[in-house]
C-alpha cells in the first residue's frame, strides 16, 4: 500500500505545523463559527442511528435531542465533516509523504492481535471519557488553551505531567 519505493519524506517542522494548526484554528472560527473538537461525532452519528431504529426512544432524551436538533442529517452537521476531513487529510499528507504502509506498530512482547485488541479498547475508554468529560484533547487543547480557558490549560499541564511520570516506566518496555 506504499505510494512509493523510495524513502519516506522527512516529518515537517514542528514550529511550522504548529502555525498552520493555529491557522486552522483561526479560519475554524472565523468560518464555522466555532473551535476544533472531535468528540460529538460518534455521538451524532448514534443518535442519528438510534433515531432511526428507535425514534421512540430519542424523543424526550436530552441527550439525544441535542445531537439530532444540531442538522437534519448527521452527516450535515459540522463537527462530522471536521472529523471527516482530518481522516481525509491525514491520509492524503502520510501519502504525499511516503509513509503510508499497512504495518502494525507494538511493542516486543505483544502479538499483532493483542496490540489491535489493546489500541480497540483505549480508543473506546478514549471515546466514552470524552463523552464524560464534554470534550476530546483537541477541543481542551486547542480550543480551550486558545480561548484561555483555565480548566484547558490545567488539564493540558496534567496531561504532559502524566506522560512524563509514566514514560519514564514504561521506557524499559521499548528496549
């Protein structure tokens, strides 16, 4: 599935990405009105789905009614085209860069399953957090942190704090 024989192309520089991820930012408020975040779109997209298999159910549950009441369609509303684009987006950039392969990245002493079946289920305890805490990493990091939400920028100092303390640990298991 490799674009290209030849070698991938070296990583951008992080201080320019990070102006661009700013510029986005910037042209996602001026545009849609609103920060970047990815958390509500698996959640319009079960709503949408309950609806239809249930309408019943959806009618007097706040929880659903904010979702469907966002566009008649989930795949109208807006946070589903970001989280469509940045899928998109990604591919396209790992292509134009040569580093689109189908491997699986783990550590030595786990099989290609148990690292699939491990990935599953931190990207569902991931998911389920987000609903929990209202948001993803993306909408506390970027949109929070740009706002100067102060509950943004004590999550994100957490959220390195803890990568730190526990890298350190998890270290041996790498060599």
């Amino acid at each position: 599935m490799s674009s290209s024989t030849t070698a991938p192309r070296p990583y951008m520089n992080p201080y320019l990405a990070g102006v661009g991820l700013g510029l986005v930012l910037l042209a996602a408020f001026v545009i849609a009105g609103r920060g970047l975040s990815a958390a509500g779109a698996p959640a319009s997209v079960v709503s949408y789905l309950v609806n239809v298999v249930a309408p019943g159910h959806t009618v007097d549950n706040p929880f659903y009614q904010k979702y469907l009441s966002r566009a008649s369609h989930p795949f109208k509303d807006w946070i589903f085209v970001e989280v469509l684009g940045v899928v998109i987006g990604g591919f396209l950039s790992g292509y134009l860069a040569r580093r689109v392969t189908r491997t699986i990245e783990r550590g030595p002493r786990i099989t290609d399953q148990g690292r699939l079946i491990l990935a599953f289920a931190g990207g569902m305890i991931m998911a389920f957090g987000a609903q929990i805490g209202r948001g993803c990493t993306s909408g506390q990091a970027l949109t929070g942190g740009s706002l100067l939400n102060l509950g943004s920028w004590a999550f994100m100092l957490s959220v390195f704090a803890g990568g730190y303390g526990v890298a350190h640990l998890l270290r041996r298991e790498w060599k």
